[in-house]
C-alpha cells in the first residue's frame, strides 16, 4: 500500500511539471505571437493586465489610526507579525524514526511572481 501511494505521488508531481512547463511554453509562445502581431494596443492591454496589482490590501487600522498608504500598511503588518514571532534558537530536534517520503524536485519561480 506505501509503494502504490509514493507511485502515485511521483506520477502526481511528474504531470504537475509537465503541465507547469507547457503552460509556460504556451504563454510564452502566445506573447511571442503577441509581439509579432504589430498590435500596439493589444501589446499594451496585455502588458497592464500584467503589471496590475491583483491582490488590494484595503486601509486598515494599527494603534487607533487608519492606513491607507501601501508603505504603512506594509511596515503595520511587519510589526505586529515582528511581536507575535519568535526568535530562532538555533536548535533541530532529532528526528531519527522520522523517513523522507517526498522530495521537491520541480520548483519553477518567475521573476513576475516575485516582482509582484
């Protein structure tokens, strides 16, 4: 019963990669027909699509006053996630009965998912 579970884990993150990669190759093949197009106003429509914020964070309130601006919102959650955190002692247990049953071998990370 393990080794069919781990089989199908292995095939589940071998489509997963697969899928990943022709998605990438598609929209990479689709911005390339994009540009060759010569369309300016569709090359831009896409472009904002791109670069638009997709995710609001809307004014919150830290110690009695409302924050609208990004910088300040940004610098409320820092501190409070700073006071409820705790800080690393330097110390892994040991986990020796403890066995590796999954590994991460297809990790893609695109500079737009991390510029947004």
């Amino acid at each position: 019963m393990y080794s069919s579970i781990t089989f199908l884990r292995e095939k589940y993150r071998k489509c997963v990669c697969k899928y990943r990669n022709t998605l990438r190759l598609f929209h990479a093949d689709a911005e390339t027909r994009l540009i060759s197009d010569n369309n300016l106003g569709a090359f831009y429509r896409y472009v904002n699509r791109r670069c638009n914020n997709r995710s609001v964070i809307g004014t919150i309130v830290s110690n009695g006053i409302v924050l609208t601006d990004d910088k300040d919102k940004a610098n409320a959650f820092n501190s409070h996630f700073a006071s409820v955190s705790t800080v690393d002692d330097g110390y892994t247990p040991v986990c020796n009965d403890v066995s590796l049953t999954s590994i991460l071998d297809c990790i893609t990370i695109e500079e737009s998912e991390v510029i947004t």
